[in-house]
C-alpha cells in the first residue's frame, strides 16, 4: 500500500560558488498519515531542505514527491501555494511572527489564504489561542510575549487552518526547557488527535522521546528510518566534518532555510 | 485574500518599517505638495487669462490690421478704409466690424494740462465688451453727445487718484489737424498774385520748346507740391471741444488692457477735422488718401481714411479659422484671440504635462525599495505570487495616497503663504491684486489620483520583485 506522503530519489542540489551542494539527495521514504516523524542529523545533514520540500515551500531539482496522491513537483507556483495554504501548517524556530501585528491578528492571517470565510477568521483564531492557553494574550504583539508565548502563537497560527500536517522546524530551539516542554507536549497532544507531525530536531534524545519514528539524514541522504533514534544507529565514526559527497567543493554548507542559530547536538552518540 | 486583508497587510507591514516608511512618506509629501503648489500656479493663472479673456469678450474678436508689403508682392496692399470695413462686416459670422480711432490731443482737466491719446468708439461699439464692461453699461448719449470716458490711465497723468470726483466735471480736449484746406492755402494763396508771379516767371513765347516748357512744368508743379506738403505739416488748424465726463472706467484696468485714457463719440472725433478727411494729424494719411484718389471717392472723405486696425465682433459660434481665411483672402492680416487661447490653453497642457512628468519622478524616487521578510511569512502561509504582489501595490498605493493627502495640504497651506505675501507686495506697488493660485476639486483628486497611482507605478517592480522572491530565502531574513 502506497503511504499518504512519499518521495522517490528526491534531490534537491544547489550551486554554491562553483560547487554544486547536495543539500537533499536520492531521498525515498513514506510517511503515513497520523505520524509523528522526528528528522535529525547535523547541521547541514539537509533536514530542513527535505523539511522544506515536503512543505511545498522548495522544489526538488529531481524525484518526485506525492502528497495525497498528489505530485508536488509537478504542481505550479500558484496550486503550491494553495497547497501551503490548504495543507500545511509550518513552526519555525525563530517564530516567524508578523510583529506589528496582535497574537490575534498574527493567527488570523494564516487565514487569509484558505478561502475561510472573513466572518468566521476571528472566531477561530481566537478559539485556537484560547486552546494553546494565550487567551489572554490575544491583543498583544510579539515584542510583548515570551518566547515560549510567540512560539504558542506560532503554532496556532499554523493550527488554526486545519492542516494535514504540521512541519516543526527546530520548534524549540529558541525555547527554555520548561517551554520546549510545553511545547513538545503540545505536539504530541496533536499528534494524538490525528495530525501528522513532521518535526526536524538536533535534540536526538527528544526526539526518541516523543517521535514514533526517526529519520537520521546525514549529507543529504536518510542514513536510519526507525520508530526510535536509539534503534537506529548512525555511523559509529562519523566525522564532524566530512568532505561532501558532491562532484566538486570541500564542504556542505547548510542549505537555503530559515536560520537556524541552534548548537550541533545531532551527530549520534 | 480579500482587499480589506491587503490593507491590513500593508499597514501592518508599513508599521513595521515606521522610519522608512515615514521617509519614503516625506518624500511623497515633498513631491506632491510642490506638483500641487506648482499645479495650483498653473491653474490660477490659467483661471486668470480664462476671466480675463471672457471678461474682455475676447473670444469672439478677431483683429484686422493693414499687410505690410513685402518686396515679394507684385499688387499694392489692400487699405484698410471704410470700404474695407463695410466688407468685412458683411463675412459670415462677422457681427459687427468697428474700427480702431486714437488721436492725440492736449486735455484740461482738475487743473491740470496733459498731452494724452482719445479713442473713438461708436455707441454700438460701447455695448460690448470690454467697453460696456470697463464702464458699467454708461452709454453716450448719442453719437455727437459732447461727452468723454476716462480711465484709470488719464487720471494717472493728471494725477487724481479718487475718480469718481471727475464725473459730471468738464474735460477741455485740442488738437491741431492737417486738413485740404490748409494745405490748398500754401497752394494757392492769393490767385491773382499767383498768376501775376507765374506770368512774370514765364516767357510764354518760349513754351513752344519742349524742353524748356517741361523745365517750366516741372519747376512750377513742384513749388506747388512742395508748398501743398508744407500746408500739410506746417499750417494745421486747432480744433478744440469741451466734454462732461460721463464715467471713470476702471474695471479693465486690473487686467492692465492698454486702453487709451479718454474714449469720446465717433461724432466728436469728426470734428477734430475740419475737412473730414481725418480725425488722425498725420499728414501722411492725407497723401495716401490724396494718391489713391480715395479722398475724392462717392462715399465722402471718411472712405478715404485708412485705419490700422479695425476689430470683428464674431457669433459666439463662429469659426475663427474661416473668418481669417476670409480675411486674409481680402488682403489683409487677421489676429484671432480665440485661436491665441487655443494656443494658451495647448501651453497649459504642455506645462501640466511638465509638472507631471517632474511630480512622477520626485514620487517614483521617494516609493522605491520597500521589501521585508513577510514574504517568506507570508508564502509560507500560503499566499500566492499574485497576492504578495497585491500586498505590496496596496502597501505603495497607501504610502502614496497619505503622502498625497498630506502633500496637497502642505501644498495648500504653501500657496496661501505666498499669495498673501505677494497680495502685500502688489498692494504695496499699487498693482491690480489677484490670487496667482487656485486648488479647483479636480486638482485635489488629480493630486491624490497621481500619488497613489505613481506611487504603485514605482512600487510595481519591486512588487513583482518580491513575488518572486524565494520564500526559503526570504525566511532566512534580510
């Protein structure tokens, strides 16, 4: 039986300078609906690249991924981004808040996009933060909020559509722990309810905590796919650094992708 | 994404970007506050030669003057005389022909003695504008009445500032013209002894020789011409007349007219010839008339004078371009103030085009480069290239459209400064006073249709720019 999200020998390479950088490279895997799948690997393995690729926010420069029986790469920009906006739910690191406006208004404008209707936009964001416990945070800005609270803020906005799956990257790498908690709970609460969590960590040991399945990407390939990171072992001796595996070029920058400025914690034990 | 969901956007992006967007604002106001000062000149001045042309009634007059002959022409120029003036009348869409009567006369009035120029008009030509407009509808009693008009112009070389005092008071005018007569007595003068001299001049024996008989004509027939000539130059008569001063024309004046200081009734004019040949005391008028045999044409004397100038009252509707045709088809010249409208009015579109041209690039300079890390945001939450774009064209259109609507009342609050200094100067200089400056609706919605149209104008490619823009790159940041 065919997963609900495959991919096929998905690339994803790049030119920097004068060398071309595998950022994703002859990725195949499926994920089924309703799981909870943790990407890790060290910085520059590619994870949020492939992240970004399932999220209709990158295409891939080879394979193909297929979403619900749908092909992303062969979709136009326009039917992508209804997809992004129909589909997916996104939480970054950074937050990503609009910072001039509300918490309120900052849920809200994830609605603009989806066709819900203006009269009911309010209502459901409000709802949805009321949910992630900011209902009384509802009239302030960014600025004003913990970073804890953006992140919350963050997640309603992308739950607060409706998606099909929800994309974590590095959810709770800004965060204290008592937050990152709280927030990890959140996902696995969700995950509970039905929704497929996609969620890219360094944190492997949370990642074996919370996941039902691990992906380990190591220079762009998934290198272990397993329901734990301890049953999945990365290369014994990998090295911090090791030349890429590109045609060309000493190293593997991190890829285009939302800033990461989160300590490398994933190379294995 | 609904257009309320732009505007929220865009005002929210632009808060974000406070002291940019407050710049890029300035700018706009700078610029659509000097396009509307500029605009606003542009208009009160075009308002003032619009009142001025109207009031004038110059938009149904065409202006006939003599053709100068040129070495090129093969016939003699037409005379613009009283013949010519009763054809020109007569062209289709031609209401009434007058034409241009101004002597000079030496004129008494409140004391005081000055050497001034007197236009005759006829009661017919003192209904229309701009005489009935300079004096208020006052009409001549009649065409012989002993009565004059004087404007601002004749009070300023008799110094009187308050005008009114001079109505109902008396005005000596004098002249001296060359008329036939006096020119005929240095002629002739006393024809018995004329005759005496010639025949003691003469040897009528020897007139049988040709040469000595045209030696003889030649010499006498050019003592008389030079003796007629001298008539003409040396021996005019005074002619002089006592009028009552009916009005003070004053209205034309603010619009600096030149009209001649005291305007009286074609019949005065008339007397100030004692032949009737001409009211002008130019000598040469008389031989042009004299060597064109006009002097002594059926029509009278008066056929005989040429004018220089004589003006065409139009239908309203007429068409200019046809009636100068016309005329000039008669051998004359033709100036049409409608037509020099038509060509001050192409002038005003050329100078608003300007004015837009320089508005549009001061705005497109200001709106430039407004682009943040919302893309990536919002693409990240499903916006489409079409929608960023919108944002983006919303965000440009309300910088534009505050900047314009702070723009046009700087630029109001501008021109109300400088005409109320420029009111103290012309009073201060004793000038007619106007307001060079006007803010009509359309200019208003004109300024506030172009800054937020240039605005979203300059703020297109960055607009498409950042559709464009890859939404992994842009949520890595600026």
């Amino acid at each position: 039986m065919t997963a609900w999200m495959t991919t096929a020998d998905l690339c994803r390479y790049y030119k920097r300078a004068r060398h071309e950088v595998r950022a994703v490279d002859r990725v195949s895997l499926g994920i089924e609906r309703g799981e909870f799948v943790a990407v890790v690997g060290a910085s520059g393995s590619g994870k949020s690249t492939l992240l970004n690729l399932l999220a209709g926010l990158d295409r891939p420069t080879g394979g193909h991924i297929e979403v619900g029986g749908e092909r992303l790469d062969r979709l136009s920009r326009r039917e992508l981004s209804r997809y992004r906006a129909r589909k997916v739910g996104m939480v970054f690191q950074s937050f990503n808040l609009l910072p001039h406006h509300t918490a309120l208004k900052n849920v809200e404008t994830a609605l603009f996009f989806d066709g819900t209707p203006r009269g009911e936009r309010r209502g459901r964001a409000h709802e949805m933060l009321v949910r992630l416990g900011l209902g009384d945070r509802l009239g302030h800005r960014p600025g004003d909020l913990s970073g804890g609270e953006q992140q919350r803020v963050a997640m309603a906005r992308a739950l607060v559509k409706r998606p099909e799956v929800l994309f974590a990257d590095e959810p709770t790498g800004n965060l204290d722990e008592e937050n990152a908690r709280a927030i990890i709970d959140l996902l696995i609460e969700l995950n509970g309810e039905g929704l497929t969590v996609i969620m890219v960590t360094h944190d492997v040991d949370m990642a074996a905590r919370v996941a039902k399945r691990t992906l380990r990407m190591h220079y762009g390939q998934v290198v272990g796919d397993s329901p734990s990171p301890a049953a999945t072992p990365g290369p014994p001796d990998l090295p911090p650094a090791a030349p890429e595996r590109s045609d060309s070029g000493p190293s593997a920058p991190e890829p285009p992708g939302p800033r990461s400025s989160a300590p490398d914690i994933g190379r294995g034990p | 994404m609904k257009f309320n969901d732009l505007i929220d956007l865009s005002i929210g992006s632009l808060w974000r970007i406070k002291l940019r967007a407050a710049l890029t604002i300035t700018g706009v106001v700078i610029a659509i506050a000097t396009f509307v000062a500029m605009l606003s000149f542009a208009a009160g001045n075009q308002r003032w030669v619009e009142n001025a042309y109207t009031e004038l009634g110059l938009l149904t007059r065409i202006n006939v003057t003599p053709k100068e002959k040129t070495p090129a022409d093969s016939v003699d120029t037409a005379v613009l005389d009283r013949r010519a003036l009763r054809t020109l009348s007569t062209l289709p869409g031609v209401r009434m022909a007058y034409p241009y009567v101004e002597f000079e006369v030496t004129a008494s009035a409140a004391d005081t003695q000055v050497t001034t120029e007197v236009r005759a008009i006829s009661l017919e030509v003192m209904r229309i504008k701009p005489f009935s407009t300079m004096v208020g509808g006052v009409v001549f009693s009649s065409e012989d009445a002993r009565e004059a008009v004087v404007t601002g112009e004749f009070l300023k070389k008799i110094g009187v500032k308050d005008g009114e005092r001079l109505v109902g008071e008396k005005i000596v005018i004098s002249t001296r013209v060359s008329s036939i007569d006096s020119a005929l007595a240095g002629v002739v003068g006393d024809p018995e002894a004329e005759m005496a001299d010639i025949f003691g001049r003469v040897a009528f024996d020897s007139l049988a020789n040709p040469a000595y008989r045209g030696r003889v004509l030649r010499r006498e027939l050019g003592d008389r011409m030079s003796r007629f000539v001298d008539g003409l130059l040396n021996h005019q008569v005074t002619v002089a007349d006592t009028l009552t001063v009916i009005a003070v024309g004053n209205k034309i004046d603010q619009y600096e007219v030149p009209v001649s200081p005291v305007i009286v009734p074609e019949g005065i004019a008339r007397r100030f010839s004692s032949s009737g040949v001409g009211v002008t005391n130019d000598p040469a008028n008389l031989l042009t008339a004299l060597q064109s045999g006009t002097i002594f044409s059926p029509g009278g004397a008066d056929d005989s004078r040429g004018f220089p100038r004589v003006t065409l009252e139009t239908e309203p509707q007429a068409s200019h371009a046809a009636i100068i045709d016309s005329v000039e088809a008669l051998g004359f010249k033709a100036f049409s103030f409608a037509e020099e409208f038509k060509q001050v009015q192409r002038f005003f579109i050329y100078y608003y085009f300007g004015l837009g041209v320089i508005g549009l690039i001061a705005l497109a300079t200001a709106s430039l480069g407004i682009a943040n890390t919302m893309i990536g945001i919002l693409k990240s939450l499903g916006a489409d290239e079409k929608e960023i774009q919108l944002a983006f064209l919303v965000e440009s259109g309300t910088i534009g459209a505050v900047g314009a609507a702070v723009g046009i009342l700087f630029g109001w609050v501008g021109t109300r400064i400088v005409a109320a200094v420029l009111k103290i100067i012309m009073q201060r200089q004793e000038m007619p006073v106007f307001d060079p400056f006007t803010l009509p609706v359309w200019l208003v919605f004109l300024a506030l249709a172009f800054g937020i149209a240039v605005s979203m104008a300059a703020g297109l490619y960055p607009a498409s720019r950042a559709a464009r823009v890859d939404p992994v790159e842009a949520l890595r940041g600026d």
